[in-house]
C-alpha cells in the first residue's frame, strides 16, 4: 500500500518513512541518516479534529531524549497518534504497537522477551477507556461540529489549540498502573504456565512415546476443555491412544494446572 491508495484525510501520512523507523528496514532517507527531523508525523491543514493534517509534528523516535521516561515517550506517541486517528481500521493496533516498540526500543523492557502489557490493558478495558475519556470528554463541548446525512463530520471552529499541548498526566498514571499489572500478574501468570507446561510435557513423555507437536496439542485441547480431551478431539487426532494412556495423560496435566473436571 503506499500514500496513494490510502483513501483518507490521513494519506499524506509520511508511511514510507515511518515504516523504515519502525520496522527498521532502511536507516537512510536520500542516503542520509534518518533522524528526529526526518521521521514525524505530520499535519499540513485547518483541524485536527475534522481529521485534516495541520502543521503540527510529533517526533516519532526522538533518539536524542534520553532524559525522557521512557513510559512517557511511549504515551506521548502512542496516545497522540490515537488521537489523531488517521486511518478508517487498525487506529488502536497500531497505538498499542507503538507502546511495546517504543518500550522495548528505550530499553524499559526486558529484551528478548513479549511484555504482554496489551493483555493487561485488554483485561481492564474499564480503565483503559477511562485514559482515552480523559482526554476526549473534556474536549468534546469546545468543538463545534455537524454531520452531514453520510455521517461525515464538519468542524465549524479552531481545534488545533486544544490538541498542540494535550494534558496527558492521567494517561501516563495509567499506563504506569498496566506496567505494574503486567509485571506483578501478566508475567507472573506467564512464566507460571511455561513451568506448568514443562512439569506436564515430561509427565506425559512418561507415559506416552510422542512427538512435541503431539503433546502441544494434547495439552492445548485438555486445557481448552477443562483438562479433558473430549470425545471429538480424541476420535480427530488422538485414536491410537488407550483409554488407559489418555486418563494418564490428562491426569498430569489436571495435576499441572490444577484443573478440575
């Protein structure tokens, strides 16, 4: 896709640039180096609110802010492009993309390793949504708009003003309260389930001569059904098992997980 088949208020986005920041496929813009003047997203119009790009820049990856928390590097990018919105679909992936990828690339996550903070934000949608109102329920009654028979929005005054220096305190409070539940839960549950895992894969090798893949699966379905293997499950992917075998096998990872019938 590139900015010409994007159909929107928001196809003079710079994609070509931005993806190469974020996906780090090129780290050259006209064979110089990509820096925070090169990589922005950018606005060229009247309103922010009408979904026309004004003048404004948000730098993207501002390398040279080490002084910046980290946390609120990411809300400032993450929440300000929501804000925006420029697209029809994928607005709210691609801003918790940018939470992991700016985390993750100012070294406040472990490397190596998922940050699962989406799961803690998916699991406190309350609360999440809550750090979205912030910001839009007290900017709604300052807009003046009108909409056509299709929907279509039409601001009728200036709104640049209210979306240059966005009070973002709460928003970061929140996000800082999703870190501390992806790390005191999210990652706790985690790493508690790969060591379930383990301690039911070598029970299982016990019992049973089976490939990985066969126990992955094994473990998956008694998992989706209560730590039984069901009838149907069994019939499709399991028939040369005993019943001796498969009592066996789901009693380990019952054991494993705690799972009662």
């Amino acid at each position: 896709m590139n900015e010409k088949q994007i159909r929107h208020p928001a196809k003079k986005f710079r994609i070509r640039k931005i993806s190469a920041a974020v996906f780090e496929k090129a780290d050259t813009k006209d064979g110089k180096p990509i820096t925070r003047k090169s990589v922005s997203l950018q606005k060229n119009s009247k309103d922010s609110a009408s979904g026309k790009w004004t003048n404004e820049t948000i730098w993207l990856y501002p390398h040279e802010l080490p002084a910046l928390i980290a946390v609120v590097h990411a809300v400032a990018i993450a929440f300000g492009f929501v804000f925006m919105h420029p697209f029809e679909d994928g607005n709210g992936r691609i801003h918790r993309f940018l939470i992991h990828n700016i985390l993750a690339r100012r070294g406040f996550t472990p490397e190596g390793i998922i940050f699962p903070i989406s799961a803690a934000m998916l699991n406190n949608m309350a609360g999440y949504d809550a750090a979205l109102e912030s910001f839009s329920k007290p900017l709604i009654p300052l807009i003046d708009y009108t909409l056509d028979e299709n929907g279509q929005m039409k601001v009728n005054n200036q709104t640049v003003v209210h979306y240059r220096y966005p009070d973002m305190t709460v928003i970061a409070e929140v996000l800082f309260a999703f870190i501390q539940t992806t790390i005191e839960k999210e990652l706790v549950e985690e790493l508690n389930f790969l060591k379930n895992y383990d301690v039911t894969k070598r029970a299982i090798q016990a019992i049973v001569d089976m490939p990985d893949n066969r126990i992955d699966l094994f473990i998956r379905f008694c998992l989706q059904n209560n730590g039984v293997l069901s009838p149907k499950k069994r019939t499709s992917h399991f028939t040369e098992l005993t019943d001796e075998e498969v009592a066996k096998m789901q009693d380990a990872v019952q054991k494993a997980y705690r799972t009662k019938l």
